[in-house]
C-alpha cells in the first residue's frame, strides 16, 4: 500500500529512483533485510554552498513525487537547514512505503511520508511517531477520459464505469471509496482498472472511463479534453468533499530516540517552517531552481512552475505543526477503505504534538 506512487504521475523519476529490489512487507525483518543496504534510494546532498561543515549529518527519506519535494528542497536551497546547523541529505524513494521501511530498518533518521502510509505502519506494527506536518492536501484529483467528459459530471456517475487507480488500498483508491461513499454512489457498481504507471495513458486513450490522476496528468488530461470532476488539490474542494484539510506530508521518527532527538527534531521543524514560508513567497522560478535538475530534466518546466503557482497556497500549510482532525479525515478514509480497521490506531500515540507544543 502506498502514498502517492510518485512514478505513476511522474515518470520522468525513473531516471532518479532506482527501482526497489522486491515489494517490501510491513514487518521488521523485511524492513532490515530490505532496507539497510538502502535499496530503491538516491541520496541528494542538501548541503550547498551554505551548509556548515560540521553540521549535525542527518538523512531526511521521502517519496519523491514533485509536489511532496517542494518544501525539503526549498528549505534545503534556502539555506534553512544549514542555519539550524544541520548537513542533510535528501533521500528520494520510489514511493512512501520506501520511505518509511528505510525509517523503520534504521537506513535513515527521518521520514517524510503522506500520513496514510505512516498510519497504515503503525498498525502494523512500526514504533513510530509523526511530530511536523509539511502538506496538508492529498495529491490527487478525479478527472473523467476525454470521451466521456459530457457522460461523466459526477461522482455518482461512476457507477457502471471503469476507474483508474494506482493500485488496490493505495491512498487514491481509498479517497475514491470515501468519495462514492459521501456521494452515495454504490461502489459495488464501480470497476477499479489497477494500472499503476498508465493511468494518464490509459485514461487519454480512453481505455479507462475515469480516473484518479496526480498533477501533470490532470492538466494533460483536461488539455487532451476531459473533465476535472474533483480535485482535492484545492483547499476549496477539500473542504466540500473531504470537510477540511486532509493530513499528507509530514516528518516521523523513531519513538526510541524520540527523547534524544527532541532538541534536533524542534530545529528541524524551524527549518521546515522557513521552508514553508518561503514556498508560499517566492517565485516559481526560484522554486523550480531550488529542485535538483535530474529530477525536472525532460519535463515541461513552464508547466511545472503553473501547477506550483495553483496550487501552493492550497497543497502547503502555513505551519509545520500537526493538524488533529486533518489527521482524523484520513483516519475515517482509510476505514471506510478498510485498509485499517476501526479503532485500530491510537492518534494520541501516533501523533506526537508535544515535540512542537508552545
């Protein structure tokens, strides 16, 4: 199960992620076998010009889908990081899961991971806890296939259609029967295509009848003549749909050495807070300098910097502390999805808001 599926909407990483070794399992002994030789990741400095040479070495892994980046490699190119006397490298990974196996086996010292991966890890078992959030919006939208754009304006129009989704249990499909649920829409009517990394295609060939797309593929596909029908991206969608913000982003540690951590953890929270900020002011064009050029070569970059434009102010919030009932709304998606059961995770433990309280 998996965040986001940062290649599915984003192919062009397959250039920067190497592909991981097997399909990892949510267990210890997998997580160590897995990841301590830290397969499936590439380590990108966030030193610089600015960093202190003998900055406290850290590794920060994270998916490495563009719009969960944005934030770590602003602060990183900002200089947030070296002025919180910290020299860290960014870990990119195919997928959250990666990220938090990598956390779990000891290959890193933080993970940054939608919050639907960090929930699904602890009830299975993870000894972690999420302490600083960095998006506050899922990044995915439902679009309708070009044919059936005048056939398809709601959600409850999906029954009797074929849906495109990454994968069975991954945060789009559990967002999708959330929504049918919401719109009282039987989706016992609705077909999921499981399609991974042809989505966009599948759905602008019309093979699909609608889907669960990421950014630039809802742009492509409305381009290409469908319809956007909801898109959680934008903070007013979310609200109407969702009830508010819906946790995703966000930095875990291990419990064991929370206490020990605690001072590092409050500074990198500050960097990360900067980083924020800086993401909401600045130009796209300095965003898009800030991203390393493996990651954006072949790319159309004028698009990037109007999907960064859009949606910043929405994706991104404004501080770095953990939202509760942002968290909650995930929760209740993630149940209705049955991906974990009802009551099985306690938030109280999970989240940790007293690392960054007063």
């Amino acid at each position: 199960m998996g965040c986001c599926g940062c290649e599915a909407t984003n192919p062009e990483l397959a250039g920067v992620v190497r592909e991981l070794e097997q399909d990892l399992k949510w267990d210890r002994r997998t997580a160590l076998k897995g990841l301590l030789g830290m397969a499936g990741v590439v380590a990108v400095s966030a030193g610089g010009p600015t960093a202190h040479a003998a900055g406290t070495k850290l590794r920060l892994a994270f998916c490495g889908q563009l719009l969960c980046v944005v934030p770590y490699e602003v602060t990183r190119a900002r200089g947030h990081f070296a002025e919180q006397g910290f020299d860290i490298e960014l870990v990119y990974t195919r997928g959250g899961n990666a990220a938090m196996q990598a956390l779990v086996g000891g290959a890193v010292e933080y993970a940054g991971t939608s919050f639907d991966v960090a929930l699904q890890a602890f009830a299975n078992g993870a000894d972690i806890r999420r302490f600083a959030s960095t998006g506050r919006l899922p990044l995915f939208a439902l679009a309708a296939a070009p044919k059936d754009r005048d056939a398809i304006k709601t959600i409850k129009d999906l029954e009797g259609r074929t849906v495109g989704i990454s994968a069975l249990g991954n945060a789009d499909h559990a967002l999708l029967l959330f929504l049918l649920a919401q719109a009282h829409a039987d989706a016992k009517k609705v077909r999921f295509a499981a399609i991974g990394t042809n989505v966009f295609e599948a759905l602008r060939r019309g093979q699909i009848d609608a889907a669960m797309v990421q950014e630039p593929a809802l742009s492509l596909t409305v381009q290409a003549g469908g319809r956007e029908i909801v898109n959680f991206m934008e903070i007013d969608q979310a609200r109407k749909y969702l009830g508010g913000p819906y946790a995703f982003m966000g930095v875990a540690v291990r419990t064991k050495e929370r206490d020990q951590r605690l001072p590092e953890m409050r500074r990198l929270a500050v960097a990360l807070q900067k980083g924020l900020a800086d993401t909401k002011t600045i130009s796209p064009d300095e965003i898009v300098a800030a991203l390393p050029k493996a990651l954006i070569a072949g790319g159309n970059v004028e698009q990037l910097k109007q999907i960064i434009a859009r949606y910043r102010s929405s994706l991104y919030p404004d501080k770095v502390t953990i939202d509760t009932e942002a968290a909650e709304r995930v929760v209740k998606a993630e149940e209705a999805a049955s991906v974990v059961k009802a009551r099985q995770v306690d938030l109280k433990t999970l989240l940790d808001t007293a690392v960054l309280a007063g």
